[in-house]
C-alpha cells in the first residue's frame, strides 16, 4: 500500500493487485504498538484503513486478484539519435511485463513486488484458532502485549532465541521448546539467554495442541525421548520456527537465494529490468512494517526514475 501510495503521488498510472485482503501479514496482530506517530498504538485494522484511504483518495485501484506468473515480451519502440549529423531513429528493446492472474492478465513496464512472507505454522490442534487470540509470529510486534504473561516460545534457531531474550523484557516468565537437544542458535546468543532467570529450556519436546477457551490458556508438551507428556500455563504463545517468502511465482524470473527471498540493491532494484522489490518478500535484516514502508517508498521512486528514463 504504501509502495502505491508513492507511485500515485510520483503520477504514475497504478494497480495493486492483491491475492486476500491489503494489509499482509499485520491482519495476524490485533494492534501494532511500535509505529510512528501513534503513542499506546494503533488498531490493525485501523491502521490498514487509513492507508486505504490514502490510495483511494489518489484514485488508485485494488483489484483481487492472485497473480500466477510473469512473463518477458520486448518490444520495439524508437528513439532517435544523431550521427555525424545525420538523424537516424534506431529502435530499442524495452521489456513489457505480462501479469497473469487468476482473473485475466495486465501488461506493465514496470512492475513492485511487495508479496510479502507467511510465517511457517506448526501445524497443530488450536494455532489457528488462537490466531490473534494468544498465538503469535512476531515477538517484536506482539511482545508488549504480554506484559507480566506467561509466555512460550517454540524454535531453536537466532530468531527463536532472540525473540525469547526480548519477550523477558515484558513477560514474567518465557518459556523456551525446541524439539532437539540443544538448540540450533549461535553459542553467544544461547549463553545470553541463559543468563536471564525468567527464560526457562524445554528441551526435546514438541507442542501438540495450544488449548482455551476464547484465548490461550496452556499447552500441551510432549518429550520426544520419553513419549511423556505435561501441560504448560501461559496467555503466549510465540512461533519461531522460521518464515517463508511468497514469491513461487517467481521461480526463474528473478535472482532469489536459497530460500526464496528476492535480491535486490539498495534502491530496490531486483535482477529484471523494471522490476523492484520491497517489503518481507525481500532478502533483509529486519522484518518490521516500518521497514516495508521505507523500501516501499524508495521502490517507487526508482520504478518512477526508471519508467522517466524509458
């Protein structure tokens, strides 16, 4: 949204095309506390409209619509140039995108991918149900929330770790599962964690079902070496175990890592000409609303720059 935002007000003739509903993956924390200019926080939901609003005032359209697959087509266009003073017009090769949707196809020089990322599920009996009601992905957003809670992560790597040693800023006791013997997680950060006394290792354990009524209420564990199980009270549950870009449909049509996460320079430029990146669909540090933003802004500019120099 903000990345269309930028690009109506650069004039430049938008569409956004979204696959569910605008707003991403926000939809999943029932208020966001840490952005700009709203002390004590801000509704998701409130949030979302007022960047809607915005759009709409531009006259920007929001289609729904899940786009499928891109494709290349060059075409020929002239451009003129001088030769010992002779004028010649020499065609060029400019890329036109075809995106092609569920719902028809669309034709664009250029082109913002601003898919975003979903966070790995567990898979387990309650997760859903407890979506926004107790069960979270992002400590750094929902962590606040849980002041003087009882809290429970789930992972082992730097992020699960990470996000254990910020929640016991707020919460009155954390709660760490991972499923191995020892955790996957840089040896500095794991000695860290372990100095504070309010995060406490369960260790070769799984969850099996996040129980209550309207809210979380406690776990149910189970010890993988001994088949044994135990309940755990706590109002959070925070799931680390890893996120995953949406960008499938870009297999083989731009440079990605091994995970899937778009490359892209420092003005949001990906390996297609025309095409930028920006937001958690996009290899980077941090994965905040407040980053998206930022890039999403800068995308605009350089796709603003870039259709100006066509």
């Amino acid at each position: 949204m903000t990345a269309a935002l930028y690009a109506g007000r650069y004039s430049l003739n938008t569409l956004v095309l979204e696959k569910m509903a605008p707003g991403g993956q926000i939809i999943l924390s029932p208020a966001i506390e840490n952005f700009p200019g709203f002390p004590g926080g801000i509704s998701t939901q409130e949030l979302i409209e007022r960047f809607k609003k915005q759009i709409d005032d531009l006259g920007i359209n929001i289609e729904i619509a899940e786009v499928q697959e891109l494709a290349t087509n060059l075409k020929s266009t002239p451009r003129l140039r001088l030769r010992v003073m002779v004028s010649e017009v020499e065609p060029i090769r400019t890329p036109i995108y075809n995106i092609r949707t569920n719902d028809g196809s669309y034709e664009t020089k250029s082109i913002i991918i601003a898919t975003g990322a979903q966070a790995k599920r567990l898979g387990v009996e309650g997760e859903d149900k407890f979506i926004g009601r107790g069960v979270s992905y992002c400590a750094t957003c929902d962590g606040p929330l849980f002041r003087n809670k009882d809290v429970l992560v789930i992972g082992g790597g730097d992020r699960a770790v990470e996000e254990a040693i910020f929640l016991s800023s707020y919460a009155k006791s954390v709660y760490l599962v991972h499923r191995r013997a020892e955790l996957r997680a840089s040896k500095i950060l794991v000695e860290k964690a372990k100095l504070i006394p309010k995060i406490n290792f369960i260790l070769e354990s799984i969850v099996e079902e996040i129980q209550g009524q309207d809210k979380v209420e406690q776990v149910l564990l189970k010890n993988v070496k001994t088949n044994s199980k135990s309940k755990i009270s706590c109002q959070g549950v925070f799931i680390s175990v890893g996120i995953k870009p949406n960008t499938v449909f870009l297999k083989n049509f731009l440079e990605m890592d091994e995970k899937g996460f778009i490359i892209t320079d420092q003005e949001m430029k990906t390996s297609g000409e025309g095409v930028f990146a920006c937001g958690d669909c996009r290899k980077k540090s941090l994965y905040q609303v407040i980053t998206a933003c930022g890039e999403a802004a800068v995308a605009a500019a350089s796709s603003h720059k870039y259709l100006l120099s066509q």
